[in-house]
C-alpha cells in the first residue's frame, strides 16, 4: 500500500511539474491541485481507489512521515478531493514562479518540454525514479486556476501501463507564514 501511494503521489506531481511549470500565467501563492486518474486497468483503477480510501486512515506515524516529505518539498499531505481523485496544497513563491516552478515532491529525474499555445500550453514529459512519461495539454483559467489532461505511460506490478490524468488548479491566496 505505501508504495502505490508512494508512486501515486510521485506519479501525479510529475505531472504537475511537466504541466504548471509555465509560470507566467501562474499567481505566486497558495494553490490547490486535485488529480483525477483513470487507467485502462480495471486491478489499478481499484487498487488507487482503495489507496484513496485508506489515504486518510494513515497511522499517524506512517501519516508523519508523509507529511514530512510533501512539507520538504512545500507540499501539504495530499487528500480526498471532490472529483475522486487526489488533491494537494502547495505554495509556489515568487523566486519559484520566476524559475517556472512548481512544489511536486516528486523524486527522481523528470524534463518537461512545455510548449505555449493560444490560452495555454502543449507538455509532455519524461520521468526516471519511477520511469513515466506523457504528453498534453494545460488550459489557463486567467492567472488564478487551470485545468490539464495527460495522457501517461508508466509501470505498474512490472507491466506497461497507460493513464490520463485530469488535473484542476486554483490560486487560494497568499502562502501561510513560512511556507516554501
């Protein structure tokens, strides 16, 4: 279970940094991201569900370490959102937004090659530690929100696999005192 939350968690910030990287139509501030991810495998599908369900339900050590790591890389622990999926706080400071930054926690190795189109941009992205890739697209909500679908391959229990991902953003206000 910790590792599918693990590669769930890295899976979904990588796909934040390879879309929201595009700073500057992104306000400085408090944000939250919820992700929503459907695969074409029926046993993953139900597993993330499960891993969602049980995400609140952490011990609360287990809970503290999570916590521990997304707080490292201004990360609130993720959680329930309202599409199913999974929602998380993050705080991008200006200096971030200036190097088109965004907090994904994610580990490993990622490049991104964002192309700005009229209203957005055109991503894709390729991942090592765990190995992932994807392409597609990222609408801007003015400067204060965005939504994004990717289309994903990964690996899961040794096998290929494929996944969209649709992606929410909003600005929620200024960072709260000390946030990264």
């Amino acid at each position: 279970m910790n590792r599918l939350l693990n590669k769930s968690i890295a899976l979904a910030a990588a796909c934040l940094l390879a879309g929201a990287a595009h700073a500057q139509s992104m306000r400085p501030g408090l944000w939250e991201m919820s992700n929503k991810m459907n695969t074409s495998n029926v046993e993953t599908n139900q597993a993330m569900n499960a891993m969602l369900q049980q995400l609140a339900n952490l011990p609360p050590d287990q809970r503290a370490k999570v916590e521990a790591m997304m707080a490292q890389n201004g990360a609130s622990m993720p959680k329930l959102a309202a599409n199913g999926g999974i929602s998380i706080k993050a705080c991008i400071t200006e200096e971030m937004a200036r190097r088109q930054e965004v907090p994904t926690g994610q580990q490993g190795n990622c490049q991104s090659n964002n192309q700005p189109v009229t209203g957005g941009m055109n991503i894709s992205f390729i991942c090592t530690n765990p190995a992932s890739s994807g392409q597609g697209h990222l609408t801007f909500k003015g400067d204060s929100g965005f939504t994004m679908t990717m289309d994903v391959s990964s690996e899961a229990r040794g096998k290929p696999e494929q996944m969209t991902i649709e992606t929410t953003g909003r600005w929620l206000g200024a960072c709260p005192a000390g946030g990264k």
